[in-house]
C-alpha cells in the first residue's frame, strides 16, 4: 500500500512541531546576542571616538587641575548615547595630574542596570610639550 497512515502523518507534525520551536528558540536568543554586540561596540566606539577628541587636545587644553592623583569630571557625554540603549546611561570624561607633565584621560561609559550593566573604559596619558 503507498501513502502514510494517520498515525505517521500525525508522528511528523510533532517532530516538525518540536523542531520549529527549537528554531524560533534560537533565533530569539541570536537576535538578542545581536543587540548587544551591537551596543557594546556603540558604546565602544562612543567611548574610543571621545578619547582621540582628547588626545588631539594640548596639555592646556585638557583642563581637570586637580589634586596629584584625584579625577574630576571634565565632561558629561551622556546626550551622545543613541535612544536604543537601556537606562540609566552615563559617558564622562574624567582627568588626573599624576605629574606637573602629565595628565592622565579616563573615558567612561556605562549603560544598563544589574545584571545588564556593561562599562567601557579608555585611558590615557597626555605629556606637557617643551
């Protein structure tokens, strides 16, 4: 006899079943992978971007005269984050003076809460030119 009987016709449609909600299952988890990849490279990028803006700046420039080893907050970048990510949200600028020569360049930028927070930080020295 040829064709399927009900019960193998009804065997199939569980296993696609079962096998379609694997699928969707992973594609909900690939896409939210995604997204924050996606984010952590924004925020990334956010943060290298502003680093460089500093680095192309004089020693006089930079500003933060504080304290030897103490940062101030030079700058609030927090605006620059785009409408995407997950509140609260916080990009700064801070400075130090570890020298009279050199003034060292924090770059951070938070986002998320909890489990969720992620932190980029970039650093760097700036030296007084003669």
């Amino acid at each position: 006899m040829g064709g399927f009987s009900a019960i193998e016709l009804m065997v199939m449609i569980v296993v696609l079943a079962i096998t379609l909600t694997a699928f969707a299952s992973s594609f909900n988890t690939i896409t939210q992978v995604n997204k924050k990849s996606q984010n952590m490279n924004t925020a990334s990028n956010l943060a290298y971007s502003k680093l460089q803006e500093y680095q192309n700046k004089s020693f006089d420039q930079v500003g933060g005269d504080t304290a030897k080893d103490e940062f101030t907050v030079v700058e609030d970048f927090s605006n620059s984050f785009p409408a995407t990510f997950n509140a609260p949200k916080t990009a700064s600028v801070q400075v130090s003076n570890p020298s009279n020569d050199y003034k060292q360049i924090l770059v951070s930028v938070i986002y998320g809460k909890g489990e969720n927070l992620r932190k980029v930080t970039y650093s760097d020295f700036i030296r007084r030119s003669n």
